[in-house]
C-alpha cells in the first residue's frame, strides 16, 4: 500500500492534469445522468449511472489531492522521499505515503473506483442481487486494506469489470449501430488498455507514462461521446412511441 | 408487445406532435397524432400549460389552437438529448 506513484519525476504534473482532465469528463457524465434521472424518475437506471461515475470521480479526486499534495509540496521537501524500486533497482522515482492522509487517499481512490465500476457493471447487465454486491465489497475491501501490492490487486480487480463493460457495450452498439455507442465501446476499451498497463508501472516507470497517457485517450473518447450525444439530441429527431406514428414512416 | 409509454414518453409525443405541425394544432388533432385518450390529453396538456411549455390561442373562427413556446422547444430539446444519451449507453 506505501507506493502511491511511479511517476518519474519529468512527469508529475503532467498526471495530475490528465487525472484532473478524467474528473471533468466523469463529473459531467454524472450531473448529466442525475439531470436525467430528475426528469424522469421512473427511470431509476439513470440515477445508478450517475453514483457509478460520481464514485468514480470521488476515486479520482482523491488520487488528484494525494498526487497534487506530494508533488507541490516537494521543493518545501514535506513528502519528498524518493525510493528506488527494489525489484528491478532502476531509478524510478516513487513516493512513499507514509501518513495516514496518503495512505486514506489511496484507498478512497481505489475503493470508490471499484465500487464505481462495479455498480455500473450490475447498471449494464440489468441484475442486481444483494449477496453477490455482498461478496464483491467484501472482496474489494481487502484487495483495498490487505494487499500488500494493493496497485496490482485494483487493477486486476477493474479489468474484467471494464472488459465485461466494455462487451456491453459493443453487444447494445451490434443492436443500435449508433456511432456513439462504438465510440463509447472505444473509449472503455483503451481505459481497459490503461489498467492492463497500469499493472507493470513497478517495471518500468515508461509503463506508467504510457498507461497514463492512454487513459487520457480514453477519457477524451468518453468526452468526445458524450458532446456527441448532445450534439446529435439538439437535432431533436422525433422518436416516434406512437405506434400509429412509426406505422406511417415505415410506408 | 409495445411497451407502455411512460409519462415523459408521452409529453415528448406530445410536444413533437405540434412541433411537426409548424408549431401549432388543434387540440383534437394533437389528442390523434399523440395517440391519447380525451382525458389523458386533458390532464397532460394541463400540466404543458402550467409548465409554460405550451399555450392555448384562440384563432380565426374562433379555434382554439396550442402553440409550442420557447421553453417547449428547448424542453424537447433536452428530452431528445436524453434520448439520445440512453440509446448510446443502451439504459
């Protein structure tokens, strides 16, 4: 749990803004979802869709505080020590977190990513049993508390949930052919990639610059979805329930 | 079977329907093209009114007519991008 980041230090900075950059796009999906749900509520899928990405932002929100502290308070030298990865003994640049705070930090990140994922996960495949959640908390919790390599645990804990997501999407966009259904299939699919990454940053600290960097990708992709699918609402098309309507366009 | 329409379905039918008509229509012709009954009609366009969305005017011959205002266009605005946004993540 002590190894927060594996950021060389050229690149501090450049992760908090990506991180920062992957908040917006979340927090906006949330507002607009919860708007929707405000508008409708009998629609109740929309409400868990947004406290899936709201607890996503949460997540990231502390990961940007954890990493924005550390960083900024490196020339002051308050949480300035670096360790050499033991493993491999190259020059990366890590950050203990020793203090309750990082250590607090860190597992609010991971914790609220998982169960983020994990309520979007049960949103898609349109089942929802108390026991199962149950198990999966559970599970999370200790990957969250007791792992001792809790980086490696999270990311393998979020992939199949992404993978599983992600399949959902691309089986909704076989079903509707919408272009933004592909680009969200594509967005989830290279933050899929990110994790699969994120996995070797103690290997390499250039696993984590590129994982980083594809995440941005993939949280452009989603952004990009989401203006798209305002976009193309302001069209304003005319959905048609009426079955008297839809009758006489198909002649 | 097609599935019940919900009560926001219903006021998106509706407000579609007179803006396909040029933005205004006959209270009759609305309760057919929105495929409603003369009380559903009734309590639904009641709250179009409340809400601002839509306005009765009385025309020549003295028709009265409901027009589409400003608020209902951007509130069918809003509604298809929420559409649009459910399709996408298939909710």
């Amino acid at each position: 749990m002590g190894v927060f980041t594996f950021s060389p230090p050229w690149f501090c900075g450049v992760n908090i803004f990506i991180d920062v950059f992957s908040l917006i796009t979340l927090l906006l999906i949330a507002f607009f979802s919860y708007q929707v749900y405000r508008l409708d509520k009998d629609k109740k899928m929309n409400y868990y869709l947004s406290l899936a990405f709201l607890l996503m932002a949460a997540g990231l929100f502390a990961k940007v505080f954890t990493t924005g502290l550390i960083f900024y308070h490196q020339p002051m030298g308050i949480a300035n020590i670096p360790v050499v990865n033991q493993i491999v003994n190259q020059d990366i640049q890590g950050v203990r977190a020793s203090t309750v705070l990082f250590t607090f930090s860190v597992m609010l990140f991971r914790l609220c990513t998982l169960i983020g994922l994990y309520i979007l996960y049960s949103v898609f495949q349109k089942r929802f049993h108390l026991s199962d959640a149950i198990v999966v908390l559970t599970a999370f919790f200790l990957v969250t508390f007791y792992s001792q390599s809790g980086s490696f645990g999270f990311h393998i804990m979020a992939i199949p949930m992404i993978g599983l997501i992600a399949y959902r999407f691309y089986d909704n966009y076989r079903r509707n052919h919408m272009g933004t259904t592909l680009l969200l299939t594509a967005s989830f699919m290279t933050i899929l990639l990110s994790h699969s990454l994120f996995i070797f940053e103690g290997v390499s600290p250039m696993c984590y610059v590129t994982a980083e960097y594809i995440q941005l990708i993939g949280y452009f992709l989603l952004l990009l979805t989401f203006i798209m699918v305002l976009q193309h609402g302001k069209k304003t098309k005319s959905y048609r329930h009426n079955i008297r309507h839809a009758k006489r366009d198909k002649r | 079977m097609a599935k019940k329409r919900s009560r926001i379905d219903i006021i998106y039918d509706m407000l579609n329907a007179i803006k396909d008509k040029g933005g205004e229509i006959k209270p009759t012709h609305l309760m057919y093209k929105a495929n409603l009954s003369h009380t559903q009609m009734t309590s639904y366009l009641e709250e179009l009114v409340t809400s601002d969305t839509v306005k009765r005017v009385t025309k020549k011959k003295n028709y009265e007519y409901l027009v589409i205002t400003d608020k209902g266009y951007e509130f069918i605005q809003k509604l298809s991008q929420m559409r649009e946004f459910e399709k996408t993540f298939g909710l």
